[in-house]
C-alpha cells in the first residue's frame, strides 16, 4: 500500500523509532510486532519498511544511536584534572545524560539478549568504551594513590550500574531533586571508591 497522505519520512521516520521505542521499553521486544508499531505511528504495517528492512535492525539503531548520543556527549563534557575531578565528573554526568531517557536506558540494558550476534558485538564494543573511560578514570586514581581499590574494572561497572540505578525510581518533582540526586551518588561513589 502507498504511504499515508500527509507521511514524510523526516516525520515518519521519528515517529516510527519513537513507537518502537515506547512499545519495546512497555512490552519487550519480542512481545512487539511491526503490525503494533505501525498502528502506534498510524501508518500501514508495510508502509513501516520505508524506514527499517526488519525489527531487529530497529532495536539496533535505537541502541546504537542512543549509545553513540552517550557517548559524544562524555567526549564534550566538562571533565576536570585531576581524578577525583573526572570521577565526580562522570558521576554526574552519568546520571544528568540518562535520567530523563529511561526507555531507552531500560533498552539499552534489557533487550541486549535480542540482538543478533553481530549486532551484540557492535553494541558491546560502544558500551566498552564507556566503561572504559570510567575505569581509566579509576586506574588513574589508583595509581595516584587517591582511591583504593582491589579490582578497577570490577568497580567501574559496579558504579555504572549503580548510577543507571537512579532511572528505577526517580520521578521529576518528587521528593529530591536532581541536584540533590547527583550530590548524594557522588558521596556514595566517593565513599565506594575509598577517598
């Protein structure tokens, strides 16, 4: 079938990763069809194939361009000198970047196990990269005497998770803030990491 009267692919296309966003981070991947994503965008289920050959190739974009956005962002941010600067740093950058994009967190985490094997290791390598410049963050404390630990990768992956952790329960306008939110993981990871 043709395209929707008034469907254009700088608009529809949005709107298809958008969908199959909101439907993948609500249902999972496999519970969601192309036939529900297209009827969350108003369009014909055939119609969706102008913007993705297949769902697969949809959750990969999502996770690579959600991974790719990450990590420019921490290539720009403010970074500090020393450390315990980068650290606090990352910290906070960490939890500003992903609080407000909790599906595509949620699926960046959740829906690894549905990606086809090339499609994992592509997405793997970018998240590799984020750890690493967390853990080289961490080595250089070490190594400069400012933090005490046994294993820098182990604690680089134990403080991402527990800085993605903030997506599970914060809720703008509740009780703390983002400010306050920020603060008080930074001291937790301060403390974890022996300064």
């Amino acid at each position: 079938m043709a395209r929707k009267t008034g469907s254009h692919s700088e608009i529809t296309g949005p709107r298809v990763r958008e969908a199959a966003q909101n439907l993948f981070a609500r249902h999972g991947f496999a519970a969601v069809s192309m036939r529900q994503i297209a009827t969350e965008v108003g369009v014909q289920a055939g119609a969706l194939y102008l913007y993705t050959p297949d769902k697969q190739t949809l959750l990969f974009d999502l996770m690579k361009g959600h991974m790719e956005e990450l990590l420019e962002a921490w290539s720009e941010a403010e970074k500090g000198k020393t450390p315990i600067e980068r650290l606090e740093a990352f910290v906070r950058f960490h939890i500003r970047f992903n609080i407000s994009r909790y599906d595509a967190v949620f699926i960046a985490y959740m829906e690894l196990r549905n990606l086809t094997p090339e499609n994992f290791t592509e997405i793997e390598a970018l998240r590799k990269r984020y750890e690493n410049a967390l853990e080289t963050i961490l080595r250089d404390g070490q190594e400069a005497g400012d933090f005490e630990l046994p294993d820098t990768k182990l604690a680089a992956l134990a403080v991402i998770a527990m800085l993605t952790g903030v997506n599970t329960w914060f809720k703008e306008g509740g009780r703390l803030n983002r400010d306050t939110v920020e603060g008080i993981y930074w001291d937790m990871v301060r403390k974890a990491v022996g300064t």
